[in-house]
C-alpha cells in the first residue's frame, strides 16, 4: 500500500497515519510481544518514524531489557507502537491497530523460541529463532 494509512485504539482517543510504506511487516512470537497483547504473538508493521502523526495521549513503558518502549493509549490501553531504542528513526505499528489490516503481507515469523506450544505456524513464511 502506497496511500496513506490509519489507525487508533479501541475507544478513538488516539488516532494515527502513516503515510510511508512499511519497511517490514511480521509476526513476533516473543514474551513480551505476547504479555503485551494477551495474544500467543503480535504483528508488527514497521514505518519510519518521520512518516507517522500521532493525535491523543500515549503511555509507555520500557521493556525487553530496556531495548524498547511500549505505548499504549491512556484511556482504553490498546496497544498501538513500540518504539525500539537501538532504532529510534522507526516505529513497529500493531497491525490490530490499524483500520483496515487487510492489505498487509507479514514476510516472516521472528522469536519462534518463545512460541507456545499449541501455536502451529502453517505458512512457508522465513522461521527465525529470535530477531532478524
């Protein structure tokens, strides 16, 4: 997708677009991702930072050993960035945050080591054990 593109939390407090686009898009299997969610994995979708206007108020906490902050919106708690500090010009968009998910093409599965054991991967996508 080359238009810009939208999303928000579950109660419309906070609103974004993005109007690049994404570098990336993947399934993360690891422990945070899945504290983060309540969800077996999450689906990140990478954009650069540049390219996102955020409207409302975020709360964020750092996590993964200090290597990323997690921003959630302040009313609701959706879910919506994380910001990886080793990276600070990209952010990782949650895919269930967005509009309209449909169009996106995750390309891999990262931190299968941290997989739940009933999650059964069915696709051909790249498997890696951590990150990329």
């Amino acid at each position: 997708m080359t238009k810009p593109f939208q999303g928000g939390c579950r109660c419309g407090a906070v609103r974004y677009e993005c109007t690049a686009k994404p570098f990336a898009v993947f399934f993360c299997h690891c422990l945070d991702c899945q504290k983060n969610t309540g969800a077996p994995f999450s689906v990140d979708v990478i954009v650069p930072k540049n390219a996102v206007a955020i409207k409302g108020e975020l709360k964020g906490y750092d996590t993964a050993q200090g290597k990323v902050t997690r921003l959630f919106c302040s009313e609701c708690g959706s879910p919506l960035l994380n910001e990886p500090h080793d990276h600070p010009d990209i952010l990782a968009l949650k895919a269930s945050s967005l509009d309209d998910p449909s169009w996106l093409e995750p390309q891999a599965h990262l931190w299968v080591i941290r997989k739940q054991p009933w999650v059964k991967i069915n696709d051909a996508l790249p498997q890696y054990e951590r990150g990329m």
